[in-house]
C-alpha cells in the first residue's frame, strides 16, 4: 500500500487533514501524519519507509530525502518550495512539487493589509496616507502578483509591472501598465509589491543602489522570501531615507537593529501570507490530488526538478 506522510510543524486546519486523509483513503493510500514536531530528526525518522510526502514551511533537507528509502514524491503545499533540496531529489530520482496558485489570494490580501497598516501610520493614530492615485509597482507577475494588481486597482491605484518572464501582452490584458526593467519599476513607483522567488540570481537582489531610485515616501512590502533583500543595504537605505517605510511577512536576520526604525519598519513575528483557512485548506487538497495522480497516472504537471 501507498503511504503518504504529512509533515506539517505548522499543522494544516482540521477540515484539511480530513479531507487530504478522505482523498487518500479513496484512493487505497495510507496516511501518516506528523504535526507539531520541534526536532528535525523527527520528520528524518518518520520519512523512511513513505512513498509521498507533503510539507508546508518544512525543510526538505538532504538528510530527509536521503533518509526516504522509498519515497517518490515531494509535494510543498505552498507556491515556494526553496525549502525543498532540488538537486538532492533530482539525485534519487524523487519528484518535487509546489502547489502553484492556492494561496495567492491570501498572500495579496495580507500585502494590501500590510499596505494600509502602513499607510495609516501603523494605527497608532497620527496623520497617514490615501492609497488611491498612487502608483504600485509588481515585482514579478506570478499568480500573487496577479492577485495584488486586481486589488490594487479596486484601490484605485495605478499599478505597474516589472517581469521579464511574461509578455507584455499578457500583463496589459489586467489592464496594468508594463515597465521594460526592474530600475524604471523602483524609479516610478511609491510602493512595491515584492513577489519575486529566492534563487541565485534573485537573492540580495533587492539593494541599496535599487531602494535609492524609489521616490519620496516609498514603501517596500516583502510577502515573498526575505533572502532576495541585501539586509546591508536596506539597513543602510534606512538611515539615508528617513521617509522610507519596509513592512514584511518574513523576519530578516537583522530585525532587531531595524527595531530603532520605530514606526517605518515592521515584520511578523511568523510567516503569514497562506495563513487563512480557505488557502489552507485549497493548498492541502492540492498537494493530495498532485500526488495521487501522480503515483496512479504520473501526472508530472506541477514538478519544479528536472
């Protein structure tokens, strides 16, 4: 029988466990749940013998992919899955997955509350800012980015974009301006949507040299990974501007200097753009399905290893 182990630090909501167990109990799998560990050996322990296994902020790490004597199929129930050792699953022949557009409209709603908390002065009740008329620049055009333009426009705002992987045509079809580089994206726009993946060519990306080309009172919104931000830089940015404001959905390592930065910066304590409940659970039932087709069809349609 086909055992699927779900590892989850941060569990899926109880509506999504069942009807993940519900699909792979349809489908003659077994299930093995893993939720709320805090010692990594845990998942490494419990990984051995499976032929799937689904994860959420979990690290996929070399040692667990190696220690999956069995296992055919990693699927990360979110659109990132940095957190998952490609070349160690290429290695073994494993294939790897994301769930690609299950939470997007989450994460967007959390950059437009993110936007308006600081906007508004961070509600602790001084003079803020309307959104309406100004202009938000999208940096990367992906399912989120998408998501953050058909919102940004309810606003009122005049949205941009910056993606250099998708065409022109595509992007003016939302009605949303195109911009030809990522410099005239920071050059024109107050606020910035960051949308963008970590990879080798992304990471630190996001420097002093390009935050120096936003105008007066911009504002930076990370939802996407904090690895594509030079930390020195924004730290430096920070001192320079003084009407620069940096809110993110995920804490950088140098959160406690930013701190003196009070009521310009601003980080969740945890990662929170799929944390509602209809991306949880869409996100859940998508990482089942995907791997059921996989194991009875071989259905490679969302693999993100070559």
């Amino acid at each position: 029988m086909t055992k699927v182990l779900i590892a989850t630090e941060k569990p899926f909501a109880a509506a999504a466990v069942e009807g993940i167990k519900k699909t792979f109990t349809d489908a003659g799998f077994e299930t093995i749940l893993l939720e709320k560990y805090t010692d990594p050996t845990d998942l490494i322990k419990a990984v051995g013998d499976v032929d799937a296994l689904i994860i959420r902020s979990d690290k996929a790490s070399r040692q667990v992919i190696e220690a999956g004597k069995s296992l055919k199929i990693i699927v990360r129930a979110g659109a990132g899955f940095d957190n998952i050792d490609l070349v160690a699953a290429s290695e073994k022949g494993i294939v790897a997955m994301n769930t690609p557009g299950q939470n997007s409209n989450a994460v967007a709603e959390l950059t437009f509350g993110m936007l308006v908390f600081m906007a508004r002065a961070n509600f602790k009740g001084g003079s803020g800012t309307e959104l309406k008329g100004k202009k938000l620049g999208i940096h990367a055009y992906g399912n989120v980015g998408k998501n953050v333009a058909r919102i940004a426009k309810g606003f009122d705002m005049e949205v941009y974009v910056f993606d250099p992987f998708v065409s022109k045509e595509t992007i003016e079809k939302d009605g949303v301006n195109v911009v030809a580089t990522v410099e005239e994206l920071y050059s024109n726009c107050q606020y910035i949507s960051l949308n963008i993946p970590a990879t080798e060519k992304t990471k630190k990306s996001i420097n002093f040299e390009l935050l120096a080309k936003m105008p007066k009172d911009a504002a930076v919104i990370n939802t996407a990974r904090k690895e594509v931000i030079d930390e020195e830089g924004l730290k430096k940015f920070f001192v320079a501007r003084p009407d620069f404001k940096y809110i993110s959905d995920i804490m950088p390592d140098c959160h406690a200097e930013l701190l003196q930065f009070e009521n310009r910066y601003y980080s969740t304590p945890k990662k929170q753009g799929a944390e509602t409940s209809e991306a949880n659970i869409n996100a859940g039932f998508a990482a089942a399905n995907q791997i059921v087709k996989f194991i009875k069809n071989g259905d490679k349609t969302f693999q993100v290893n070559k």
